[in-house]
C-alpha cells in the first residue's frame, strides 16, 4: 500500500517552487495565488486557490481533501492552530539559513518519496551558488571592493531580509548592512550610508516605488541614492525560500557586482539617479 502523501496543500510559494522542481507538482491539489506567480504552470491548471500560511482557513483546506499540508515562513500562529485543530496532517518550515533551506528541499523530497531528486536539485543550487562565489572571488584579487548593501524585505515598518539573504549578499561580493530579519528605521539606514540599496517587499513582486520611498526617507545623499544604485528585485527571487533563490543570486551579484554580472532578469534599477536600468523584468 503506497502512503506517501498524494494530495499536497501548499500554502507557501517556496514549497510550491520546491515540489515543482522535484516533478511531482501533480501531487497539489491547492496552493496560494502567491504560488502562480512563482510557477506559472499553474496559471491554467485546476488547483484550488487558497489563501497562505498566515491567514489560511481549515474549512478552505478541507475542501481540497489533502492527506498533506505544507507551509513554510511566514506563518501566523492563529491560522496554524486552526489547520491544526481540524485534524489535518501539518508539516511546517522556518529557515534561517540557506542550510535550512538546502534541509528543507531535502525533507520535502523524502516525504514525497524523490529523495535523490532532492538531493540532486540542493546539488545544483549549491553549484550555481560556488560559481558566483568564485566569481567574486576572482574578483576581490584583482582589487574588488565589497559594497555596503542594504536589504529590505518589508516598508512599513523597515525590516532587514532573512538570513539567507545576508548569506547571498555577502556571495555575491558584498557587505550586508544590519540585522537580518530585524527592524530598523530611515535613520538608522542612513546613518549606515550603503552603497547598494536593494528593496524586495514579500508579496509586492516587482512593484516597490523606488524613488518614492528614497524621498519620504531622506536618503537622497546616501551613497546608493547619489550613484543611482537603488534597486527592486522581485520578490520570489529573494523571500522564497526555494529554488528561485538562484534568481535572487543573480539578481544581487548584479546589482553589487555589474562589471562582473552584467545583466540579471528580475532587477530593475531605480528611474531618476544613475544609468538606466540594466535589465528588464522576466
């Protein structure tokens, strides 16, 4: 008798993304309208579509009779409890790291019996993550400087990205400015001076308004702002905590790095300081 899980509710795009990758999207029967972003295979597809790990409801869920539910950051503890409550099988996530996210594939992959396959795609990750690495490596010896970079995962109020964005920061040739995940306010990053200012709001894909929020906090005469490297990076490529963080690398290496990676899919510079953007939207 076969029980591995058959009928997978993904309530987390990084999950959705992870599945995918393994070739067993056939398994989800549900998932997030964040998801469809990140694998547009769905868009044409029949899965229900309900709503994510923090502010997801049993009775929807039920409704896709799953034998699996799985979430991944960010979660409300409210919503939780609730899937919790209704008996459903629940397996959730909080990666810190990019080892906790290589762990996460992992888990993922065996529970739904490909456990090579996920050992196999973490390897490929891995490869394109020491690729850039040497890259900047090579770099750095012939005089490559680090650049302060600011990352930021959410607006109001400021928030610094996850862990496993400083990790890629610091990959991609450059020097993560903060606490990741912490709070932090207009003045303190500008106190900071970065040289690189990345914005990546969960949920907002590509639509942070650069030059707005670069006014509204008086950061005109931060090093960034004055050499127009004021960046948006969409938001799968860097708060998923999945495949697409290969995209992410990319799109950091590009935007601390240009004379070395030059052009990246998912980066769009800021419109009213600098040079143009370098490269347009996927």
């Amino acid at each position: 008798m076969n029980h591995l899980p058959q009928r997978v509710v993904s309530l987390q795009p990084s999950v959705t993304s992870t599945i995918e990758h393994l070739g067993l999207l056939d398994r989800v029967v549900a998932c997030t309208k964040y998801c469809v972003d990140v694998c547009p295979s769905l868009k044409h597809s029949d899965k229900v579509i309900v709503a994510d790990s923090w502010s997801s409801k049993a009775a929807h869920i039920l409704e896709a009779n799953p034998d699996l539910v799985i979430a991944s950051v960010p979660y409300q503890l409210d919503s939780v409890a609730e899937i919790l409550k209704a008996g459903i099988t629940f397996l959730g996530f909080a990666p810190h790291s990019l080892e906790d996210v290589f762990a996460d594939i992992v888990s993922i992959a065996s529970i739904l019996g490909a456990p090579e396959r996920g050992r196999r795609l973490v390897e490929e990750m891995q490869s394109e993550f020491k690729h850039v690495s040497a890259q900047v490596v090579k770099a750095q010896a012939n005089g490559a400087v680090a650049p302060r970079v600011y990352c930021e995962e959410w607006g109001k109020p400021l928030i610094h990205s996850q862990g496993w964005v400083a990790e890629m920061t610091n990959i991609a040739g450059g020097e993560f400015v903060g606490v990741p995940g912490a709070h932090t306010g207009a003045d303190a990053v500008r106190a900071a001076n970065p040289e690189v200012i990345i914005a990546a709001w969960c949920g907002a894909g590509d639509r942070v308004p650069l030059e707005k929020i670069i006014v509204e906090r008086a950061w005109s005469e931060t090093d960034a702002a004055k050499s127009g490297r004021v960046f948006c990076i969409n938001d799968e490529y860097l708060n998923t905590p999945g495949p697409t963080l290969i995209q992410g690398l990319y799109a950091l290496a590009a935007a601390i790095h240009p004379e070395i990676f030059p052009k990246s899919a998912g980066l769009r510079r800021i419109a009213t300081a600098g040079p143009p953007a370098m490269a347009a939207k996927p």
